[in-house]
C-alpha cells in the first residue's frame, strides 16, 4: 500500500502525522513543499479544500490532519478498538483544537490566562490517566505535543514549561522509537522564511 504525505517544508499540521508514522513503522513518502513557491496553481487547484496537508493511498485522497492522524493510527495500538475509549481521545483532540483556535470566551483573554484554562486541565487527565490522554499512549498524545511543539516555534517559548505532566509526555513521544531519530535527522525548520 503506498502512502504518501504532502504538505509544506515545515513541522506544523503534519508533524503529528509525520511522528505516528515513525512510531508504527509505516513507510511513507513525505512530500514537503516550499512556502516560497507557494501557492503553486496546479497542486493547490488539485486538493479537495485547497489546502495541505493531504494524505493520499492506494489512489485515494484524504485531507483535514485530525483525520489523517486518526486513520493512520487506525490498526496500531494507538487507537483503541472500544468506541467509548476512541470516543474519550476525540474529545480530548477536538479540546487541544480549542485551545489552538481560541473561541470567543477566550479570543480577549490574556493568552496565560487561556493557555492555563487548558494545560491545568490536560494537566489533571494526565495524572488521572497514567500520564495519557486515555489511559495508555494513544493518536492523541500526538496531536497535543504537535500543537505544543509548534506553538513554542511560533512563540520562541517553552509553554509547558510549568506543566510537569505535559513536559514528561512530550519527552516520551520526542523518544520513541522511530521519532527519535527522525527528530535527529530532519532540518531545524519550522517557522517559513518569507
Ligand atoms: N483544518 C485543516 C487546515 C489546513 C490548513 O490550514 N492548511 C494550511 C497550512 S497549515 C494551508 O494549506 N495553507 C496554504 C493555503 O491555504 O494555500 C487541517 O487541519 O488540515
């Protein structure tokens, strides 16, 4: 089955992706395009929101990053097999999406008052869960260190810095197998310049 990811030459929405892949031994081809370039007309007239990342297999196309992080976690132990238990981890990344993309409660809030509203309680269901969204490592321990990890790109800050349960599942997934020697290997990218 060929799979191949395309998306821009950057961590962010595909960087999650990128780490499950890694993890779960999936080969993959990693189409990186250059913002510089950007848009080119003839891939972004081909997507089906015009937008990236995509992920495409056997002749298929699938777009939007939460669904593509969730399918390819799909048949490996990172997504449960219970309803309930898959139910819980959605939950849990439509939230770390919230955070992400403030809503109007928050969008006059300062952003430590708005980032603690969430970490505090990311905070709590992870001590509550053997340090896991859900109880065991999971797709959705992904998503959260990938929203992390770009917005201390994006911010030149460490913002779990005093979140002790957040720092430590970021630590884990940075060394996994397979995500700790991409890590090692891939450019020190992240934020374009334009
Ligand atoms: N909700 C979408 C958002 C996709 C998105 O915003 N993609 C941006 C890059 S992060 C993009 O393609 N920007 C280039 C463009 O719109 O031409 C997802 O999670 O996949």
């Amino acid at each position: 089955m060929a799979k191949k990811l395309t998306y821009f030459e950057l961590n962010g929405l595909a960087e999650p992706i990128r780490y499950i892949l890694y993890y779960t031994g999936q080969k993959f081809e990693d189409v990186r395009n250059d913002l510089r370039k950007w848009p080119i007309k003839e891939i972004k007239d081909s997507l089906p929101f015009r937008q990236l990342p995509i992920f495409e297999e056997d002749g298929r196309v699938l777009h939007q990053s939460i669904a593509i992080a969730r399918y390819v976690a799909a048949n490996t132990e990172l997504l449960p097999s219970d309803p309930w238990q898959q139910a819980v981890l959605d939950a849990a990344v439509l939230t770390m999406y919230d955070f992400d993309e403030p809503k109007e409660e928050f969008r006059n809030k300062l952003y430590d008052e708005h980032l603690d509203f969430y970490f505090s309680r990311f905070e709590k269901q992870l001590k509550e869960n053997n340090g896991h969204f859900g109880g065991k490592l999971s797709w959705a321990d992904f998503i959260l260190v990938g929203i992390v990890e770009c917005s201390n790109l994006f911010l030149e800050d460490n913002i779990e810095k005093n979140y002790p349960q957040i720092s430590a599942l970021m630590k884990k997934i940075q060394n996994l197998p397979g995500v700790k020697d991409y890590i090692r290997d891939r450019k020190p990218y992240g934020i374009p310049e334009i």
